[in-house]
C-alpha cells in the first residue's frame, strides 16, 4: 500500500493505493481520504474532481522525484484545466504557481478562459 498526502483545492485528503480483488483479478484502486473519515474510490469522484486530484499528484510526484535526485525537472502541463470547473480553476492554477516556486512550470492551452483565470492570479502569460 502507499500512502500521499496531497493538498488537493479546495481541501486535503489523504490517498492510499489498495489492492482489490474482484472476480479472482487483483488490481490496484486509488482511494481519497477525506477530513471527516469517508473514504471514496478516485473513480467515484467527478470529472473535475479527479482532474485537480491528478494534477495534485503530478505534482507531489515531481516533489518527490526533486528530493530524490536533488534536481528540479521543468513540470509541462497540457491544458491541465480543460476538465477543472471555474470553481476550482483558480485554486488548481494556484498549486501550479506554488509548485513553480522551486522549479519551471510551463503550461499550455487553446482556452481563453484558462489564460483570463491565470492573469487574474498574476500568473504571467505569452502568446505563442
């Protein structure tokens, strides 16, 4: 089993990997945690859920992989908020200026409003 603590917006939840058998199969099912002790499938969350849950994975992940090689690799995303609801848009582009704090964070898009919700934050931006 593995265990991440991922600050995900708009609250923190606790991720474990468990493995499940159904129909003789065994297979690996990402759970969530959550603050008042419900634990749900990652399948079980909807779209927009699982998409700042995944982003907060990618990046915990290249967290870790900079404390393991104690090199920070450019993080590149590909309109990581297509699937994010407003709501949620700015908290999730928050976690990606957090996370360029200590390494490159280049994200790409073709939605306008991904670019508005990233200026309106003082994320800056370039047309290319």
């Amino acid at each position: 089993m593995a265990i991440w603590t991922c600050n995900a917006p708009p609250r923190s939840a606790l991720l474990t990997a468990v493995k499940v058998k159904s129909g003789g199969a065994e297979r690996t099912s990402l759970m969530v945690h959550l603050g008042d002790g419900t634990a749900i499938p990652a399948a079980a969350l909807s779209t927009g859920a699982r998409a700042v849950l995944y982003l907060s994975l990618r990046v915990a992940m290249a967290e870790q992989d900079t404390e393991e090689r104690g090199l920070a690799m450019p993080l590149i995303c590909d309109d990581p908020l297509v699937h994010i609801d407003d709501d949620r848009a700015e908290a999730a582009l928050g976690l990606l200026m957090a996370a360029s704090a200590g390494r490159q964070v280049l994200m790409f898009t073709c939605h306008e409003r991904t670019v508005d919700v990233a200026q309106s934050i003082g994320v800056v931006t370039h047309r290319i």
